[in-house]
C-alpha cells in the first residue's frame, strides 16, 4: 500500500483507469458479440445493423488508448469481412 500523499493519489488514479478501461473493453467486446451473434441467427439486417453499431464503438476504444489503432481497424476490417461473407450466402 502507498504511504506518501502523492503515492495514493496515483494509486487511486490507477484503479479508476483500470475500471474505466475495464468497461471499455467490456462494451467492445459485447458489440462484436452481438455481430456474431446476428451471424448465428442468419439476420442478414441484425447482421449488417450490429456491425454498423459495433464500428464505432471499435474506433472509440482506440482513440482513447485501450486499443491500438492499427488493431482497431484489423478488428473491424475482419469483422467487415465475415459480415460481407455472410450476407453473399443469403443470397
């Protein structure tokens, strides 16, 4: 535990940091869930909607650190991909 006053407050700082980036994460990978998920259920437009959702919420957990950009957009390119891949089947 820290002693020093400048040592507790980082320490506090660190655990708000930890949950915020803990949620982050969280609602990133639930939105790419959700696209999986429409997948599963063969819903061409819960598909295509979920991916449309799940974009920005990528690209937000990027810009604010969580996420490497370059991965972001690997992350979304990819599930770009399988949505499009999906929808060319249905039809």
């Amino acid at each position: 535990m820290a002693n020093h006053k400048s040592a507790l407050k980082r320490s506090k700082q660190g655990q708000v940091r930890r949950l915020r980036n803990r949620a982050r994460n969280s609602r990133m990978k639930t939105a790419i869930k959700a696209v999986d998920t429409a997948i599963e259920a063969k819903s061409v437009e819960a598909a295509q909607a979920a991916l449309l959702a799940a974009i920005p919420v990528i690209d937000r957990v990027a810009v604010k650190g969580n996420l490497h950009k370059k991965n972001a957009s690997r992350k979304v390119s990819r599930l770009t991909k399988r949505v499009n891949a999906f929808v060319a089947t249905m039809q």
